[in-house]
C-alpha cells in the first residue's frame, strides 16, 4: 500500500510539471528540483530524524547536491572540449607545430576532466564522511537502502508513465 502511495505522488508530480511545461521552455525545469525535495522530505521521514538533526542533515544534503551540480556541469564542459577537440585533431594532424599546440590544449582538457572526475569522488567521500559524523550506524544503513529503493521506484514510475501515455502517430 505504501508503495502505491509513493508511486501515486511521483507519477502525480510527474505529471503535473509535464502538463504546465511547454516543450520549448527549460527541459530540465523544476521537476528534478521538486522530486529532490521530495525525496529529501522522504528521507527525513524514513530515518525518524528529529528537529535539529533534520535541519543539519537538510544544510548537509541540499550542499552536496550543489556541488555534485556544479561538478557535473563542469565535466559536461569538458566532456563537449573534448569531443570538439577530437573532430578538430584530424585538421592539424599533417600540420607540425599548429599540432603540438592542438596536443598541449588537447591534453590540458583531458586534464582538467580527470581533476573534476576526482573532486567528484572527493566531494561523495567527504559527504560520506560528514554523514558517518552525523547519523547512527542504523540511519546511515536505512539512508544507503533509502537511495537505491528510491531510485527504483522513481524509474518504475517513469516506465509506467511512459507506457501510459498515447502513442504519437507520425506524419
């Protein structure tokens, strides 16, 4: 019955942000910030966690996800260089030094995506560690149980989402 519940209010949120959205306007509105609400509100409730101890976890929580955004959106820059990069090397291959220079920039980028990818796993660990200070040894099992069941769930609801909606019919 819970689990009905819990699919009824994603697919609910779901698909009140899919009526009021236009297609053109922010693919990415606020959907995925209502849904981390959502699921931030969840956690609380499943880890029984009083007052004071919510509104640390929410101050602790709510920068972790700023910084695994900013983070992400960095290797994305990156990640875009590095396939422009790719396309330009066949240009400068048979052109000397405008190639060693492509190679020096080409590499430079290639650093940096590997910088961010460890302050990736930096920022997880140091989050990690920070939680270890703040909740039990229970809580800390329910939070780790908490995000996988929440992730399914929400790939459930996505899925039945999807097979519910009509078919559209191509011209």
């Amino acid at each position: 019955m819970k689990r009905i519940t819990i699919i009824t209010i994603t697919i609910f949120l779901l698909l009140s942000q899919l009526s009021n959205a236009q297609i053109h306007e922010r693919p990415f509105g606020p959907a995925p910030e209502r849904i981390e609400k959502y699921k931030k509100l969840r956690l609380i409730e499943e880890l029984n966690l009083s007052d004071e101890t919510a509104i640390r976890f929410s101050k602790l929580y709510n920068a972790h996800l700023d910084s695994l955004r900013e983070i992400r959106r960095k290797m994305d820059e990156y990640q875009n260089d590095l396939g422009i990069y790719l396309e330009k090397g066949k240009y400068y291959q048979d052109r000397g030094n405008e190639y060693n220079k492509y190679l020096k920039d080409f590499r430079k980028i290639l650093k940096d995506y590997e910088d961010c990818q460890k302050k990736f796993w930096e920022t997880n660990k140091n989050y990690t560690e920070k939680l270890k200070q703040l909740l039990n040894e229970e809580q800390l099992a329910k939070y780790y149980l908490f995000e996988k069941k929440f992730n399914k769930e929400l790939r459930d609801a996505l899925d039945q989402l999807r097979e519910n909606m009509p078919k559209r019919r191509m011209r």
